[in-house]
C-alpha cells in the first residue's frame, strides 16, 4: 500500500524537495496534506500536481486566497482554516509519515501532535527539538512514534550509529558535525558589520531559505544542530563536535572508542536525506547526482574559529544551563535574524542580541508544551527590546 505523507511547510526548501522525491515514486507514496506560509500560487500548484486531501496557510487572508483559487481551478482539496488545522493534518489517523519542514519554533506544535499520535516523523525543523527537548523526546518514546532526522548533518549520524541505541553510549567516543562555515568562513572578523543580507543569503553549497541561510552565515544553525544532536542521539555536549568541511561532500562523522570513524558522504542535495528517511530501512532513488569520486578534489578540514563564529559556542553553554535556556536561545535568534533581514540590525549584533538575551531571561520550571510556548513569547520580547537598543 501508498504511505500517504503530510508535509509541513511545503513551499520551502526541504518542503520542494521531499514533493520531488516523492514524485518520482507515484507507486510508494502519495500526499495527504501539505501546509504553507504565503506562497499561495505556488501551493496552488502543488495541490493541482498532487492532489491532497487537504491544505492549510499560517495565515486566514492567505487560506481564503487559497480557497478561491481551488475552488476557480475545480480541485477537490479541502482547504483547513481552523487554529488547530496544522496539528489536524500532522496526526489525522489516514497519515502514516509527516515531514516536519517548517522552519522555526512554530513548527514544534504540529510535530509534537504527530510525536502523540505515533506517526513516522520526519524531522527537518531543528527548533522542535531545540525548543521542546526532553518533552519532545519523551513524547516520541511515549506514544511509539519513528524520529527520523532529515537535517544532512544528523541524518548522517544517524546513518553510521549501530542500529541497537542501546550500545551507542558505551561504543561512540564522539559526533562530529561538519558545517561548510557559509559564506564569510575567511571573511575578516572586523568587517562584519558591514555584511548585507543579500550577502548573508548567498550561500557557497546549497540553496536554502533566508533564515536558515543567515544561521549558515552565523553559524547558529550549527549550534542548534549540536543541541538537536544532543536530544535525538542521548550524547552529552561533551560528546558532540563541530569541523569546518567547506566542501560539504563529508555530511557528518561518528567516531568510536576503538578510534576508527564512520562517515557518510554523499553530494550536497537534501534529496538524499529526504529520501533516506521516506523510505529507511530501505533505499530509493533520490534524484540526486552521484558522487564522481575521481573529479572530487581535496577535502579538506578545519577548526570552527570562536573569534569569526561566536554563536557556535553558546551551544554547549545553553546545554549546560537550566532547561529551558535552549529555548531562549532560539528564540532571541528568530528576533535578531528577522531584524537582520528586515536591515534593522548589523550582521555583528546578531550574536550579541542573542547572548544579552540569554543574560537576562531565566528559564524557570518548563514542563509541558504551554511553558515552553510562554517562555519561547518572554525570550522574544525580551530579544525584540534588546534589538530595538541597536536599531540602525
């Protein structure tokens, strides 16, 4: 039988391409739902290819727009406006695997919905695990959902680990995380005040959105990758490490205590993730170009540098404070990347919105999702003020 897949956050990167993995495989999957911010047109598009039973926009102007246009067009898709409509199509009992692509912290709800009702899950939002942490992990055991990771990074970790999670802690010495150090990795550490954001967007390897391209830029995406590394792989920060690899054909390491280490490589193309884990244990074509192994020149490594990355290294500072403090952290970084991208604030104060943030809101008891959602709102305010200190 078809798994019948939901994608969260269709019309993004990881969204374009898991709809173009699945395309190439009619007779395996088909789509159920697909979700999306504004892009309405293009949606409309997805939904005349593939024909799901629903569809739902963040925003009720957006939704309407939709609405009309697939009633114009004949579709049969049923267009979601409800408060809860994205948890609706992450847990609805005809779905079998929901792809959580949505990209920041308002993804975590919907994935926590199909964690609770024992979906396959496909993660590519980060900000669900950065923010929600142990309740999220505790949620997929709980209720016997499948986690598995999209992002290229753990996905390749997840790839070289033993298949027995129980003897991952006595056999794996450390994880290694590679990262292409983006676009500035040479770039003089005193001049980045004066990067643009379409600089910051232009990213050496692949094409992705602009918030995660500014991450990129920064760094932070790396940082939320070692504390998602963290949770998925139960590996204390200690354990985790970070290699520049500007090549990005290495897409992460596992090192073992007899010292040997495992590597996946593979082009630089989330298909091969996305494909990877549609179909895991099995493997399908991607679509992805293979590896010419004899035009591939030098891979080379190098030491992430503090001095040019300062946000790589709040992530293991985040890990080792009160629980909670992740959640800050992410939050103060959504706020200073939007008004980086919105030229409100230097390329440099990125990092320093996000450390005064973290300064001074104290995370206070987080247990379920309401207090993660409260402090996730007190962090931004708290960001938002910071930032409006340094508004050019």
């Amino acid at each position: 039988m078809k798994q019948k897949i939901t994608v969260l956050g269709s019309t993004g990167s990881i969204g374009t391409n898991t709809l173009d993995v699945v395309a190439r495989h009619p007779e395996q999957y088909e789509i159920f739902a697909l979700s999306a911010a504004t892009q309405v047109d293009l949606m409309l598009s997805q939904c005349a290819q593939f024909k799901p039973q629903f569809a739902v926009m963040a925003s009720a102007p957006h939704a309407r727009q939709l609405a009309e246009k697939i009633k114009q067009s004949g579709l049969q898709t049923q267009v979601l406006q409800e408060r809860d409509a994205l948890e609706v199509i992450a847990s609805h009992p005809d779905v079998d695997a929901v792809m959580g692509a949505i990209v920041g912290a308002a993804g975590l709800p919907p994935c926590l919905a199909a964690a609770r009702a024992g979906k396959r899950l496909l993660l590519a939002n980060k900000e669900a695990l950065v923010v929600g942490g142990a309740l999220f992990m505790d949620t997929v055991r709980r209720h016997g959902a499948t986690l598995l990771p999209i992002d290229s990074e753990h996905s390749a970790i997840f790839q070289c680990l033993p298949e027995d999670s129980s003897t991952w802690a006595e056999r794996v010495d450390s994880l290694l995380l590679t990262a292409s150090g983006g676009p500035f990795r040479q770039r003089d550490p005193a001049t980045l005040s004066e990067i643009t954001p379409e600089q910051a967007c232009s990213h050496p390897n692949f094409s992705m959105g602009r918030k995660i391209s500014v991450d990129s830029a920064t760094m932070m995406n790396k940082a939320l990758e070692v504390i998602e590394a963290r949770w998925l792989f139960d590996m204390s920060p200690e354990k985790i490490k970070v290699v520049i690899h500007p090549q990005q054909i290495v897409h992460s390491m596992v090192q073992f205590k007899d010292s040997s280490v495992l590597a996946q490589l593979g082009t630089p193309d989330m298909r091969v993730p996305i494909a990877c884990g549609l179909a895991w244990p099995e493997r399908i074509e991607s679509g992805a170009p293979v590896l010419d192994f004899a035009k591939l020149a030098a891979l080379t490594f190098e030491e992430a540098d503090a001095h040019r990355f300062p946000g790589l290294h709040l992530s293991w500072q985040a890990l080792r404070a009160p629980e909670g403090t992740t959640t800050v952290l992410n939050a103060a970084n959504e706020v200073a990347v939007a008004a980086f991208l919105e030229r409100r604030l230097s390329f440099d104060r990125i990092h320093a919105v996000n450390l005064q943030t973290l300064e001074s809101v104290q995370p206070g008891a987080v247990s379920s999702l309401e207090d993660l959602m409260a402090l996730d709102a007190r962090a931004r305010e708290s960001a938002a003020a910071i930032a409006g200190r340094w508004a050019r």
